[in-house]
C-alpha cells in the first residue's frame, strides 16, 4: 500500500507539471518525500499584491518579483492613433506585455488595415476610426489616452486634437519638427490639463537605466567624455522620411535623437553650447531634401564633452561608450529595440578587467506605456513630458545652426525642469 500511495503522490503533484488537489492531500498526509505544504509556501497576498518568499538557495540568484497585472477593466485604455511600423510592429505587440495597459481604440487612414488590426486584438469595428471622425473618441469612455505613432510633422495636430477632447497623449519622438509646433503642444495640453508624455524608451529600459546610476553614484569615479553613435542603411523605397516637410530633418531627428537625449539623462545636465557638421552625398535624390548625416559635439557644465554621429547610408551601429575617470562603459546595442548588452572596463589589481553585467530584458514600449499609465491612474508628472521633448528640439535648431554657420553656439539653460520623477523600477 505504501507504494501504491506513493506513486498516487506522485501522479498528484506531477500532473499538469504542478500541483493537484489530490497531490496536496496526500502531501498533507505527509506522503514519502513530500513534505506538507504550508501557507507560507503557497504564499498570499500583501496589500493587494500576490507575493511569493524567495524558494532558491542561497547560492541562487533570487527568483524575481511576481507579476501583478491590473484586472482588464482597471487598465488605461490607448487609442493608438495611425497604423504605421512604428505602431503595428512595436507598440500594439508591446500591449501584450503591458499590465496596466490595454489597446480600445484605432484611428486610421486604411479602413481595410484597421479593420484587421482590430480584428487581431479583439478591438471592436465601432471603436475603429478615420483621421476626420478622431473626434469621436470624446464619446467612449474606455479611452484615456492615445498613443502617436504619425510622421513628425503630424504630431502637433493631433495632439492638440486628442487635448481638445480630454484625451492624454503619448507620442513618439521626436516631439514635432520644429521649436514652435513642440511649444503649441506643450502649452495645449496645459490648457486642456492633461498629460503629455515623449516615447523616449530608452529612458525607461534597464541597461541604460543601469549607466545612469553608474554615473550618479560614481563608482567608476567622474564620467570625463561620451561617444554616440546611430547609424542605419536606409532603402531606396520612397518614404515620408525623405519628405523635410514631414520629417523635419534627416538622420539627426530621426535616430540622432538617440545620441543627443542620452546625453542629457547621463549627465543629468544641459549642454553650454554646441558644435556640428553635416553631409548629404550629391546625386541621390533620397538626401536631396534632408541630411545623410551630422556629426555634433556637446560641451556640458560639468567638463563632459559628447561626441555623436549620426547616419542615414551606413552600416547598423547604436552604440554608446562612456569614458570615466577609474573605467569605461561600453553599451553596443544602446539604443536598439533589443539586445542591450554592457561591458564594464576598470583596474583589477596590476591587470585591467573587462566584465559584461548581465540585466533582465525588459519590452521598452511596455516599460513605457505602462509608466504613462501609471501616471495617469495616480495623476503623477511623466518622467519625460512634452518639455523634455520641446528641449531636444531647441538643442537640434542649434546644431543646424551650427552646421550652416560652421561654428559653435551658445545653447541657452531651459526655463525650469524638463523631467519628472524617475520611473519606477517596479516588477
């Protein structure tokens, strides 16, 4: 009988590779091998959240924080505003990972896309809309926010539009194409009192999270210089990126934006002045109405000099290294979707040591969308609102500047704060 009642224990705890209620019983009754289970083991639920104690040894790595996602009905519901690669390839999957966060809504010109993208994520046809009908989003209660993934150049219409209806607004960078529509939607969503938050993801993702308390804490001693660069092959197919009117620009506020923004979170600090060349290679109609490339340099109260390079016609590299005092940081893939790594250099005895720090992947939009969210439910500042944006697109006006009048300019200190409170570092 012993036997039988083991192998009936087994059959309980291992079934569905996990435990059974006939597999518990028998565990309580103190089966061979199987020590009874106890509430503790099971663990419970601490102000609303479900927790778990830590069960590896303690030669193991601790086993992370329980995932707590809000119930479907208490997630913020997006409008995602245009159906582009930006938004279908990126943002919606994103939602998938999101736990405050939810899909509701559509707003596209291609009723026929927009229709299979509803039908995709269970998106009702009556929540599906054109550009011109975006108004009536006032009237669905499940939207909070809209999310922006349109050209450049359309970013201030309809982020004026959502403000004017009530609706919060996360958009892409980089925030507009020139100065004055980044001040028109700062000062609109003022008005209508609702937030406003730029898609700056890397300001959310751990590796560079990771550089910006390396920096901060100084264990590698003071960050001396930092050199950035993104680069990208960009096909000949006709895209609304080579249109200046749409775009603004070229390589620079497109993926150059990258460079300038890290410069800014990992010094902590705005730059005195900059100091640019640009190029286009002549006979390519692509470079005919924005740049191929810019390479500017950014000088920092601090003594920090910023070097970064920007490319339209070479080959994929978003990388970034940090030069301090006692080491050097190496980030090859830092402003890429996925695939961070990190590579810390400094002094192990009479040798030098190169080790790679090792940080949990996180999805950047989910990261992102879901600190939007946050914000709104419990009516907190954005860590990057429209003012940080409306500062990238003063210091990018400069470097223009500077690449047509081949000298360096004197960038003035912003008004007052650009960001809010760091995001949450929460599981």
């Amino acid at each position: 009988m012993a036997q039988d009642t083991d192998g009936a224990s087994r059959r309980g705890l291992l079934r569905g590779g996990g435990l059974t209620a006939a597999g518990l019983a028998l565990g309580a009754a103190g089966a061979p091998g199987y020590p009874a289970p106890t509430p503790t083991d099971l663990g419970g639920v601490t102000e609303g959240r479900i927790t778990f104690p830590n069960w590896r040894g303690e030669a193991d790595t601790p086993s992370g924080p329980t995932p707590n996602p809000l119930p479907p009905s208490e997630r913020v519901g997006y409008a995602i505003i245009g159906l582009g690669r930006i938004s279908v390839e990126e943002a919606l999957p994103a939602f998938g990972e999101a736990k405050q966060s939810k899909p509701v809504a559509l707003v596209s010109s291609s009723p026929e896309k927009a229709r299979e993208v509803a039908r995709r994520y269970g998106i009702p046809e009556s929540a599906v809309h054109s550009y011109e009908e975006m108004e009536k989003l006032r009237d669905n209660p499940e939207v909070k926010a809209v999310y922006i993934g349109l050209p450049n150049a359309m970013h201030r219409e309809y982020t004026v539009r959502a403000a004017a209806i009530g609706k919060h607004v996360l958009c892409e960078k980089p925030m507009a194409a020139t100065v004055e529509e980044a001040a028109e939607m700062v000062a609109a969503c003022e008005r209508a009192r609702v937030k406003l938050m730029i898609a700056y993801r890397c300001q959310y993702e751990p590796y560079n999270r990771e550089a910006i308390r390396i920096v901060r804490s100084g264990e590698l001693g003071k960050l001396r210089s930092i050199q950035a660069v993104n680069t990208q092959s960009q096909g000949q197919v006709a895209q609304w990126r080579f249109n200046h009117r749409l775009a603004g620009g070229g390589a620079l506020p497109d993926i150059g934006l990258y460079c300038l923004n890290a410069t800014r979170y990992l010094t902590g600090e705005e730059p005195i002045d900059v100091f640019a060349r640009s190029y286009s290679p002549p006979g390519d109609p692509r470079w005919s109405e924005i740049e191929e490339s810019v390479s500017f340099m950014l000088r920092y109260p601090s003594g920090v000099i910023a070097n970064c390079l920007t490319q339209y016609d070479a080959f994929n590299d978003k990388s970034m290294t940090l030069h301090f005092e006692r080491g050097t940081v190496e980030m090859p893939d830092a402003f890429s979707y996925v695939g961070q790594r990190m590579y810390v250099s400094q002094r192990a005895g009479s040798m030098t040591a190169r080790t790679e720090r090792t940080i949990e992947h996180k999805n950047q939009f989910a990261t992102e969308i879901d600190h939007f969210s946050e914000c709104i439910r419990m009516d907190r500042q954005p860590h990057t609102p429209g003012e940080e944006g409306l500062q990238d697109q003063k210091l990018m006006a400069g470097i223009y500047r500077s690449a047509q009048e081949g000298r360096p300019i004197e960038m003035p200190r912003p008004l007052g704060p650009t960001r809010g409170p760091d995001p949450s570092q929460g599981g």
